[in-house]
C-alpha cells in the first residue's frame, strides 16, 4: 500500500502498519491484503461484494481487522460483511472506513455488517469513520449493522465519527436471546453543512436480556443531527437508551427516543438531553487561562471523551 492508504488505516485502525493476526483490507472497492489465522477464517463472498469472517469456537484473545479505505474521488464502494462468532469465543473485530477525497465527485461507502454471535461468546466490536482531503466532492459513509445475539453472549460496540464525513446514516439493529447483553457507545461531531442520522432498534425477546444504547453528540456551525432509537422488551428484560447532545452556533439536533414494553416484567428507560454549552463552564476554564475558543474546544473532547 502508498503512504496515503498507510496513513488513512492509522487514523481508522489505529495501526502503524499491516496489523498483526487475521486481517482484510479493503482499498478503493477491491480487496488490498488479507491474512487469516488457525482460528480466524476470512472467504470471499461468491454472489455479492464482501466477505465471510468465521470465528471457531472457543477461540480467545484474538482480534481481526477488517478496515476500508478510500482514496479516489468518485468512488462508489458497496460491501456486505458476516461475521460468524462460535461459542465461547472472546474477539476483539476492529473495523472503520476512511475516505481521502481530493477530487470533485463524491466517494461512498456503505457497508452491511451482520454478526451471528454464539452461545456465551464475547464480542467487542470497534468503528471509526472519518473523512479528509481538500476537493470540493463529499465523503458520505452509510453503514448498516444486525446483531443476532444468541443466550448467554456480550456484544460491545463502540463507534466513533468526529470529523471529514459529510453525510452518514447510520442503522443498527439486534436481536437478543435469553440473558444476552448489548452495549452501543457511539460519538458523533458534525460540522459545516454535514448530515448524521442515527437509528437503533433493539428487540429484546429472551429472559434476562438487557440493552444499554448511549449516543453522544456535538452539532457545530449549520450541521443536523438526527438521532432515533426504539427498544421493544418482549420479555423480562432490561433496556436504557441514552442521548446527549451540545449544540452550538445554527446546528440542529433532533432526539426521538422509542421504548415498547410488550411484556409486565420489561424495565426500560429512555433519556434524551441537549443543550448548549454552559456559561460558566467557559468562565471557569477562560480564567485558568484559555481563551474562549480553546475552552470550547476543551469542553468538547472531555465531552466525546
């Protein structure tokens, strides 16, 4: 790979280099490198773009990393990923795209990602998209998650978009078994003209499921944020859907929280909060020393911290 696409997989895998393990890297809409382990497979879809990822069961302490990159102008990339996750396995899958648009067409990638997660396996799942380059097309990223969480399993998710992305909707949806558990922690920061759209949907059909869906967002100069989530209890189950959002300067920021309790024992809880940046938080960190901007800008990483 150039030194373009090194650069870009550092700031989306946070790799120095080729990752260690089993990885696949995607450039440009065509496979780039991959590396399978003893535990780890990864097979080539043979009627659509994407791949296979098969994790045995019992398989611990191993990681896969599958990031797409993009760096040409006008590309439009479209990949549908499964992952198989057997029983009692404890993975760490890092994925994330990067765009590097210096042209003046948009470049796009969207990618469906389903995992089928085993009886009592582990998963932490790891997304950060980004955008760069100074041509005028837009870097518009669209991915779509389904998690099908079988008993006893934990899923995490953790996703991160902070900056370059000019429009993204972002769709994930689960399933979860008997005492199954989902995390989702995601963070967003828009800007400019951008457009992000969230849209969690939870189905908590076993005994002793529970869902946790935290959203944490900061709107800037005329951006718009939409977030929507919606957690059906089928069952005696646990559910919390969270969104904060600082909204600064003409941005716009719509929350839509959604819980159905369908069953007497289903506990859930939604809370939803935006607000600008306190006053005194700025009078505070400007006597210390800061000026206003550099306040602000410190408020905002603790914030997406």
């Amino acid at each position: 790979m150039d030194k373009l696409l090194l650069n870009l997989m550092e700031e989306v895998s946070d790799l120095h280099g080729v990752p260690s393990g089993a990885y696949n890297i995607r450039a440009n809409g065509e496979g780039a490198d991959r590396k399978t382990t003893a535990n780890i497979d990864i097979v080539t879809k043979t009627d659509k773009p994407g791949i296979d990822i098969i994790i045995k069961p019992g398989t611990k302490n191993e990681s896969v990393h599958i990031p797409a990159l993009i760096t040409k102008t006008g590309v439009m990339d479209l990949v549908y990923n499964d992952f198989y996750i057997g029983e009692d396995a404890d993975v760490l899958i890092v994925a994330g795209c990067g765009i590097h648009n210096s042209g003046d067409q948009k470049s796009e990638h969207d990618g469906i990602h389903r995992f089928f997660v085993g009886k009592n396996a582990k998963m932490r799942y790891v997304e950060k998209h980004i955008g760069t380059g100074d041509g005028t097309g837009e870097n518009i990223i669209n991915p779509v998650t389904e998690i099908y969480a079988e008993e006893g399993s934990y899923c995490e998710l953790e996703t991160v978009q902070l900056k370059g992305v000019d429009s993204t909707k972002r769709e994930s949806k689960a399933v979860l078994k008997d005492g199954a558990t989902l995390i989702i922690k995601e963070k967003i920061l828009t800007h400019g003209k951008q457009y992000a759209e969230t849209a969690f949907e939870v189905d908590l059909d076993g005994e002793g499921s529970s869902a946790n869906l935290i959203s944490r967002s900061v709107a800037k100069d005329k951006s718009k944020q939409l977030f929507l989530s919606k957690i059906n209890g089928n069952a005696k189950c646990a559910g919390h859907s969270e969104c904060d959002a600082i909204i600064m300067d003409d941005a716009t920021v719509s929350a839509i929280p959604e819980i159905s309790a369908n069953n007497i024992e289903a506990s859930l809880i939604h809370e939803a909060a935006i607000g600008k940046i306190a006053g005194e938080q700025l009078i505070k960190l400007m006597t210390l020393g800061l000026t206003e901007a550099e306040a602000e800008e410190h408020i905002i990483n603790g914030f997406l911290k």
